[in-house]
C-alpha cells in the first residue's frame, strides 16, 4: 500500500483514538490533525470530575508531543471552515490548506439550545468542552442559584457539577418525567425522589417561553405555564446536535435531522470521506456515546489496511452514578418493541425504603432478555448486560437475577461462565477472548492484561468484571494470586499485620515461628518491624527489633554513597528560630558537615560518620531537636506556607495547623513514608496537593485533599472533605492514616494504595467519614496509643550507654574508616570522588 | 563448615573481645592491622559467628555490617545496606553478581571470647 495523505478533522475523543491508532498501527502514513479546540483531546466523559477536584490537565488524553513522536502533525485553535472535494483539500479559518487522499470527519456534536428569547443573554451557557467549564466556573463565583435546562444524562451530571460549586440547583425539564430515553416511569419516579432528597430542586412539564433580566438574581426565566424562576446562570443541556455543516457546504449526504450519513466502513457519500464519531448518523441514528464512536473509527481504520471490519450499529446500554445515583439501563427499556409480535414479559422489584428500582425485559417465552432498568443499585448491571450483550438463556425464574440476593449464593455470572466472546470492556471492545489470550501470552495481573489489552481504561465500568475474569483465568491456570510478603511469609502485609495485632505478638522470632518459615531477610524483617512499631510503638532500638531494622532505621540516619551519614532534625511546618538555627550553624561547623536546605522545609546535614552520631545529637537534642525520622518510613515532613498571620491572602493559620499536625503524627510507622503540608489559601504555596494527606484552608475551615504523591509518579491529591472545623480534621487525618497503615502494601505509598483501593475515593469515604466498616473507634484508639507513646529515638539512644555501644565504628579500636574521604566544593565537604580519593590516600 | 581456629601464635594477626560486645542476629565490625571485618552474630545457628570483609565490592564502602542478616533459600546472607545486594555468610559469594566475592575469615567462640583472625577461610569453591 502506498503512502496516503490522511487529514483527520477535529480532535475530540474519537478523532484522537482513530489518529493514535492509525500512527502507531501503520507508520507508513502522512497524517495531519486539525482541531478546533485550543488544545489537544482530553476525555470528555470526565469532564465533570474537574468540579470535584480534578485539574483539567488531568483529562488529556494526549500532547503535542505526543503526536510528534508518534509523527503526527497537529494544529490546534484553527477550525476548518471549507472542504474542497475537487482539489481534495481542506481550508481552515485562518486560510491554511492541507491536500488530503482521505479524509475523516470527527467533528463531534455541540449542544443543542433551544430558540428561546434571552437565551443569548450573559448567564446562559453551555456544557461540553473545557472552556464551557471556566465559564460555568466564573458565573457560579458571582451567583447563588443555577439552572440546568435539560433533565436528560448530560443534563443530570451538569446538576452535580453546579452543586459541586455550591449553587442552589435547579433542573427544568420539558418532558414529564428525567431521563425520559433511558428510564421508564417507575424508574424515572424513583430517580426524581432520590434527586429531590439531594436538594436538587426538579421542574419537570415545564417549557421555558423566555429569559430575561431577574429582579434579586441576574436571569428570569419565564415559562408557558405562567409561572417563573430567578437563577444567576442556566447552562443548557437539552441533547446534542451533530456538527455537520462541513459536510453540508460539501454537499455531502446529511441525515434529515442532521448527521453526516455513513455506511458500514463509516464512509460518507464521497468515499474518500470518512465520518466518525458523534457526527456521524448511521441507520437513521447519531450515536452519543464514546465506545460507538470507537467502533466507528475501528471500521474506518480498517479501510486502510487488508482486513476491513465494518460498523454494524452499537449498544448504548449505559451505567452512571448521576449526584451519586446508581442508574443503569440496558437495550430496550421501556419494553414497547413486540417480540416476534407478541407483548414481551417484563419483571419489577421496586423498594421505596431502599431506594432501589430494577426492571427487567424479557422475550415471551423467558428465555432472553431485551432490556432492563436500574435505579438505586447497578450491581446487577454487569451480569444483566453480559446475558443481553450475548443473547445468552436466562435462568428459569428470571425475576432472580433482580430479587435481593439471599446472603452466601453464588453470582450468578462470573468471569468464568462467560462465554469467550463476551464483551468484557465495551469502551475499548475488549473481549473475554483477548483477555484469555494475553493471559496465555505471560499475563500474570490484572494490570498487565490492563497494559496489553487497554481493557478497564476507558469508563472504568468494566474493572470489576474485568478483575473476576483474570483472577478465575488465572486461578483455573493454577497461577497462585501471589501477594506474598517474601519467601519467609505467605501472607501479604495486610494479613500479617491482622495476625499480628490478632495475636498479640511482640517480636520477630515469635511471629516467624507462629506465621513464617526461615530466618527472615531484609523485606520481611524491615515490614514486621514497621508492623510491630505501628501496632506497639516499642523503641525501635530495643534488643530484639535492632536486627530488623534498615541501615538507615538501625543508626537512625540515612546512610550515604561513602557510608557516612546525614541527620535531619525536626523543624515541624518549617518554622524555626534564630536561636536554633545558629545551634545547627555551630554543629555543622563544629563536626564538618556538609549543610543543605531540603525538598521538605528543614536542613540536612551530611557527612557525619556513625561513631560520631551520638555526639552531635547529644548537641542537638540539649538544644531542644528532636529526630526528624529522615530515615524511618514514617512522617517526615508538614510543610505550611506563612498563612493569615503574615500573608495578605490567608484566610486561616496553616503555620500553626502544619505544626500541630507534625507534632501530632511524628514518630509513627507506616508501610512507606508519609508526607504533608498545610497551605493558607486556596493558592496553595505548601503544595498540599501533592502530599500524602494536604491540608487548604478555606472561609470556614479546612480541606483535606488525600492520597497525592509528588516523585516518581506524581499525583494530584483527591479532595476528601471540605470545611472541615480543626477538631473534624484531625479526626479525619487519624482514621485515613491508621486505616492506610493497616490495609497498605510494603512500601505502598498513600498514591498507590488509593488507586488499587477497590471502591477507590467513595470508599474511603465510607470507611473514614462514615464508618461504613464500625472501626473508626477502633482505628482512633490505636492512633491515640501510638501518640501517647511517642519517644524522640534520638534522645532514647544517648540516654542509655548500652545502646551508644552500637555506634562504634570498630568494636576493638577507636580508629575511623579510612575510605572516607572528603575534598572542599563550593566552602564546604563532600565525599571524594574514586580518583580523587585515590590520589589522596597515596599522598598521605 | 567452620573449620576449628589453627593453633595460636603470639605473631598471629588477631582480634579477641568478649562476646557482649556483640548483638544477636546483628553485625559488627572489627580491625585487624587495618583490614576491616564484619563479624555477624546468630546464636541460633551453627556455627553462630561468620566474618567477612567489610568492604561492599558493589556499593564501592566500608559497611557490610550494618546489613540486614537472613536467608535466601536457606543460605545465610547479610543484605548490603547500599543497593541490597545479598552476600554469603558461609562463603561471601554474592548471589546477584556470580563474578563477585567478599573475602572470609576464620571466626571461633571460647567461651565467652570471640577470636577473629586474619586467615582466610577455606570453603569448597
Ligand atoms: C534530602 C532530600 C533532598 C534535598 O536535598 O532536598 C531527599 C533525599 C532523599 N530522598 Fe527524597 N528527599 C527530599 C525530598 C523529597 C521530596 C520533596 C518533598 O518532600 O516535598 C520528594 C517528592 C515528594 C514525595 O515524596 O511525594 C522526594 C521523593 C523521594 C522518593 C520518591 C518517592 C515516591 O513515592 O515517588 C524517594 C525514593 C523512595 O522513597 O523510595 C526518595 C528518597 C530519598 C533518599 C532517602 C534516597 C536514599 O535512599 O538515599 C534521599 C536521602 C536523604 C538523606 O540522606 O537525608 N525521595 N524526596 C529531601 C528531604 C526532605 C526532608 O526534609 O525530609
Ligand atoms: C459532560 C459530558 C459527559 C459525558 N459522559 C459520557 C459517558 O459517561 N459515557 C459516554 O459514552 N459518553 C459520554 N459523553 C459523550 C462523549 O463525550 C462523546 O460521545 C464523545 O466525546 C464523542 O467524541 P467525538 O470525537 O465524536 O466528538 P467530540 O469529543 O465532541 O470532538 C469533536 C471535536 O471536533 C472539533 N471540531 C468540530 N468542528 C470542527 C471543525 N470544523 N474543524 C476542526 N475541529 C472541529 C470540536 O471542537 C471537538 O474538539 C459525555 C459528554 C459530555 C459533554
Ligand atoms: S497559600 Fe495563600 S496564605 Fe499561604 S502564602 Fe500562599 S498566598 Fe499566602
Ligand atoms: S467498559 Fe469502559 S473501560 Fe471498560
């Protein structure tokens, strides 16, 4: 095949995917993207989560870079205006013309508003790309009430978006009932209580005549029946509408209603011309969701290559959590269709007290099912859509799959009944088969299934199922899911920690004689000893934990490249005097130490060799130090920013906050470092978001944003709880530290352990705020011994001879190490280099 | 394994000091005419006392004992603190690096006495 001119424009969900594949699939092609937006694709189905705390840089999807490694050229900010279909070229607004062979159309869809007077007015906006969320953003700051017109999917996620941002929310519908195209009445009834009981006032019947200036707010909006409401801003949201005027001034075929036709391979009526994605309109229908888009897409890629699949429509059943409301609904759910033109059968399980509607559709002879409604609880969902998806016989009693589960029966479906051709993932149509392939091709987990297949990376609906299926494959494979600690403990951190605590166990030797085999070694050692300090908070020294400590624990300093070491007080928030400092200044001086300011708001300083460890602490702790466990998986830090006492901007003390919280949680062990800071407004100068927990004031408390990580792996914290009073905050901070110490792997950091959390951030929530499991007592009382035990190890360590013998460099000689070397940089030390030293010691 | 200390002579270069000076399951380290020598105390094995060259080969530094003793698949090793490389106790083989060595040394107990000498251990290749 030779080399083609692609020109794919727009740069939506679905553009992206056909141009990444396409690049990475086949090099041999000239590709050129043109995108209307200011920026690159990002994921537009999470678009709302950046009112709950996501930076909008976290939906990219992609970079310019990106597409310049992948040898893709890409425009941005520059729509196209114009297809020439005789030259076979596009012009864009600014005049630029790209030549194409073929081209593809994924121009997407824009929201319908509709032709209401006033509805051009400031206030009135519209939700679907990145920029709509500023505005929405910037008139939510000024104003009070906000209006969503539109009680359809999209309509109800932008309801909890302007709740999000703390406005009184109002959704105004124009048909009797929400969610009209997914739902049935009953299920619709049921959605519309939970949603009122949210606050969430809801309007429905109601067409709007016209808007106009408000008297106590800015809009008014009139409606048909007479009466009015006053809202500060009204986004609508009331259906989409294919952007298909390219393709209209090419005079390429359009659907009645709009839509660029297409046929099985996505070609329009000029098959060099290619239409994908939510401006396409195949079979009379436009698809609204990603994953048919992605199947259009797949059908179109494979137009240049030699195995050509086709699109043959596509499923819109869906699965959402709209203000927190479990809604489902799968094929046809209002069960109108006939059936081989008989009535199909239909079952309801409807429980007012619980909140929950499920209803199925079935065949006329029970055998299939057709459709189904959930409100309230999806957990069925998956099993439901694998029979609907796979046309697969129904149980005998149909009504069992939506009854509530008599507790200990089996799931009806698992990963294992499943048939190989079951779709799995329906983002990235990712089958049981491909997963039972990668599976046989070495996959040992469900994250590199994850990485093979790209299964679980869209919506993130599929994980659970996705889980079950690899974890029966592998089971079935004789592959033990092996979380083992090491080959001295057959348990993973979390079991031993329970056995240990179960137990009462105290030592080392006792847990690996009733629990390991072996002697041990440097995992297991350094984990039982976090366990045994996290859950007794015995001196770490003690003579039976020595042994298991890491070098950096057992010296209580962290070991350098020449085996010297550095000693890091604590300066809890960073505040510190000018006393203090000059008792640094003088040891340093005094012992030769090389001095730094860290990462973490305190001074390090270098270069102190183990014998002369107790000395210089001595020296700090009469001054007043304590040890800053640089070396202990443990806190180290809470760094704060200068906050109200001094900066123009603060609106609460973080200083003070930052130092209560280092005071309060220094000393404690955990499965990995721990970090956090404390900022004093909403500008953030403590970088508390990229903490282990981070704390932002607000007007009327704290936030406190969990689970971040700056390092290898940066993550952006999630914003647990909002206005949080002081007390409220650290009773948080305690149950979120002691349920992660509890339940986290080996050096898991806070980041981690959040993302393989099953349930992730609501969970927690549940779990900490809640109290979903009734252990927050329990995890406040252990967190109320470890405080109450707390000891500076340092201070510890020179009070008692026996223990300084340690620090000997030669147990029969005072000499030092003769390797350590050091030259002068810069006014100060630091170890010499191999030549360097080498030149040295043979002068001396 | 743990050949019996030759018979001593006064020239000997050696290292004697009381068992106390030790920790259990713990390293320490001593110096004989300027050669440094881990010595790892395991009183639950036999023999309980083993003697390696301080030097970590790998990490380029003095600090072999303050490792980490334990086994891997029964054998003794002490985890060098740098970058966790294992070495044997018996043999200093380091068993991430089969190029790699760590001299030996005979170590004995009598009675309370710890005897380190400067002879190389020998041990089957
Ligand atoms: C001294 C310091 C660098 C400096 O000169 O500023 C430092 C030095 C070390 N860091 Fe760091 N980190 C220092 C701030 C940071 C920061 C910045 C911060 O805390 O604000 C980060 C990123 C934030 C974070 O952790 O989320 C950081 C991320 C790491 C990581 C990666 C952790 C991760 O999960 O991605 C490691 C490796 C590890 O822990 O496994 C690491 C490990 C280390 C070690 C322990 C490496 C080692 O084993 O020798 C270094 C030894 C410190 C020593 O000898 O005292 N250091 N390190 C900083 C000490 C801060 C303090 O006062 O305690
Ligand atoms: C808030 C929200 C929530 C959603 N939730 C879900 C969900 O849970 N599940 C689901 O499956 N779907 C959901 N969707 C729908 C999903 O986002 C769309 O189906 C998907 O984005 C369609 O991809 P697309 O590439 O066809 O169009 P788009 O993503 O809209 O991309 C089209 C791009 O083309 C650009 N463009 C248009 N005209 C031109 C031109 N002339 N020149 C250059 N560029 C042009 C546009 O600016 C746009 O960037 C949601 C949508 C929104 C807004
Ligand atoms: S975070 Fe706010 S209060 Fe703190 S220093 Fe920055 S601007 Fe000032
Ligand atoms: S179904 Fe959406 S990611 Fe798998």
């Amino acid at each position: 095949m030779t080399t083609k001119k692609i020109v794919v424009v727009g740069n939506g969900m679905v553009g992206h995917y056909y141009v990444d594949k396409l690049a990475t699939h086949s090099a041999r092609h000239e590709i050129t993207v043109l995108g209307a937006e200011p920026r690159p694709a990002y994921d537009r189905v999470h678009l709302s989560e950046v009112f709950s705390g996501k930076n909008p840089e976290d939906l990219a999807l992609t970079t310019r870079e990106h597409y310049k490694e992948i040898g893709v050229k890409a425009h941005f900010g520059d729509a196209v205006a114009k297809i020439d279909r005789e030259k076979k070229e596009v012009i864009t607004d600014l005049g630029r013309r790209f030549p194409y062979d073929k081209l593809v159309l994924a121009t997407g869809s824009y929201p319908f508003v509709p032709p209401v007077p006033g509805s051009e007015l400031p206030g009135c906006l519209t939700y679907r790309t990145i920029d709509d969320l500023g505005e929405i953003k910037a008139h939510a700051q000024t104003g009070k009430v906000g209006v969503v017109v539109g009680g359809g999917l999209l309509g109800l996620e932008c309801a909890n978006a302007l709740k999000n941002l703390g406005l009184q929310t109002h959704v105004v519908e124009f048909a009797p009932g929400l969610m009209g195209v997914q739902l049935d009445n009953g299920g619709s009834t049921m959605l519309r209580a939970m949603i009122e009981e949210l606050d969430v006032s809801v309007h429905t019947s109601k067409a709007t005549q016209k808007i106009v200036p408000g008297k106590d707010r800015k809009l008014r909006m009139e409606f048909a029946d007479g009466t009015s409401l006053e809202t500060d801003l009204i986004v609508f949201s009331a259906g989409i509408r294919p952007n298909d005027q390219l393709a209209k001034q090419a005079d390429l075929e359009v659907g009645e209603r709009g839509g660029i036709t297409i046929d099985y391979h996505c070609r329009t009526s000029d098959s060099d011309i290619f239409a994908i994605g939510e401006c396409a309109l195949f079979g009379g229908r436009i698809f609204g969701l990603v994953a048919p888009g992605y199947r259009m897409a797949d059908a179109a890629l494979s137009q240049l290559t030699d195995a050509p699949v086709s699109f043959q429509g596509a499923d819109m059943s869906t699965k959402l959590k709209l203000l927190g409301i479990d809604v489902g609904s799968i094929g046809d759910s209002h069960g109108k269709a006939l059936h081989n033109g008989q009535a199909c059968a239909s079952f309801l399980y409807s429980n007012d007290r619980e909140r929950v509607y499920k209803k199925i559709v079935v065949s006329p002879d029970g055998k299939k099912l057709l459709g189904a409604v959930l409100v309230g609880d999806c957990s069925d969902y998956d099993t439901l859509l694998q029979f609907f998806l796979n046309d697969m016989d129904l149980p005998g009693n149909p009504e069992s799959i939506i009854l509530p589960a008599d507790s200990g029966a089996e799931p009806l479906l698992s990963g294992m009944t499943l048939p190989m051709s079951a779709t799995i993932c329906s983002c990235l149509n990712v089958t049981k088969g491909a997963i039972v392939g990668a599976i046989e091709g070495g996959c040992c987990s469900v994250a590199d299934v994850k990485s093979v297949t790209k299964a679980s990376t869209g919506c993130g609906g599929c994980a659970a199922l996705l889980k079950s299926t690899v974890d029966t494959e592998l089971a079935a494979r004789g592959v033990e899911i092996n979380n083992h600690l090491c080959e001295h403990f057959a348990y993973s951190r979390q079991e031993l920690f329970y056995l240990v605590k179960v137990g009462s166990l105290k030592s080392f030797v006792d847990i690996l004689d009733k629990h390991g085999k072996g002697r041990g070694c440097e995992v297991c050692k350094p984990t039982v000893a976090s366990i045994l300090a996290s859950l007794w908070n015995d001196y770490v020294l003690k003579k039976e934990h020595v042994g298991l400590q890491d070098t950096n624990d057992n010296f209580l300093a962290n070991m350098q490249k020449d085996g010297t070491y550095s000693i890091v007080p604590r300066i809890p928030g960073g505040e510190i005097t000018a006393e203090k400092l000059i008792v640094i200044g003088e040891v340093a001086k005094k012992y030769q130490l090389y001095t730094k300011i860290t990462g973490g708001q305190r001074i390090d300083l270098f270069g102190a060799r183990v014998n002369q460890l107790p000395d210089i602490w001595s020296e700090l702790v009469a001054a007043g130090f304590e040890t800053g466990h640089a070396y202990g998986k443990a806190l180290r830090t809470v760094k704060s920013c200068v906050g109200n006492s001094w900066c123009r901007y603060g609106v609460q003390d973080s200083v003070s906050m930052a130092i209560l919280i280092e005071n309060r949680y220094k000393g404690i062990r955990s499965p990995h470092k721990l970090k956090s800071a404390v900022s004093g407004c909403t500008r953030e100068c403590a970088e508390a978001q990229s903490k282990d927990f981070g704390v932002i004031a607000t007007e009327n408390g704290w936030n406190l944003y969990v689970c971040g990580n700056g390092g290898m792996k940066p993550r952006h914290a999630d914003l647990f709880a909002t206005d949080l009073d002081d007390e409220t905050l650290i009773r948080y901070i305690d149950r979120f530290l002691m349920f992660y110490i509890r339940t986290a792997d080996r050096l898991q950091r806070t980041s981690v352990w959040m993302n393989n959390l099953e349930g992730g951030l609501d969970y927690l929530r549940e779990v900490v705020i809640e109290d979903k499991l009734g252990i927050a007592e329990d995890l406040e009382s252990q967190m109320a011994l470890l405080l109450n035990t707390y000891q500076c190890e340092w201070k510890t360590t020179i009070e008692d001879p026996e223990k300084l013998k340690r620090f000997r460099q030669f147990v029969n000689s005072d000499k030092e190490d003769t390797n350590v070397v050091f030259v002068q940089e810069r006014g100060q030390v630091r170890p010499a280099k191999e030549t360097e030293r080498e030149a040295l010691l043979t002068i001396s | 394994m743990n050949s019996a200390p030759r018979p001593r002579s006064s020239s000997d270069p050696i290292a004697i000091f009381s068992l106390s000076e030790l920790q259990e399951d713990s390293g320490a380290c001593v110096l004989i005419n300027d050669v440094q020598i881990a010595v790892f105390y395991l009183p639950k094995e036999t023999p309980p006392l083993y003697a390696l060259h301080n030097w970590d080969p790998l990490g380029k530094a003095n600090v072999l004992y303050r490792g980490i003793v334990g086994d891997i698949n029964g054998e003794l090793v002490v985890a060098s603190p740098l970058y966790k490389q294992h070495y044997s106790l018996g043999t200093g083989r380091c068993l991430e690096d089969e190029a790699t060595r760590v001299p030996t040394y005979e170590i004995s107990l009598e009675g309370d006495s710890v005897i380190v000498t400067l002879n190389p251990r020998r041990h089957a290749a």
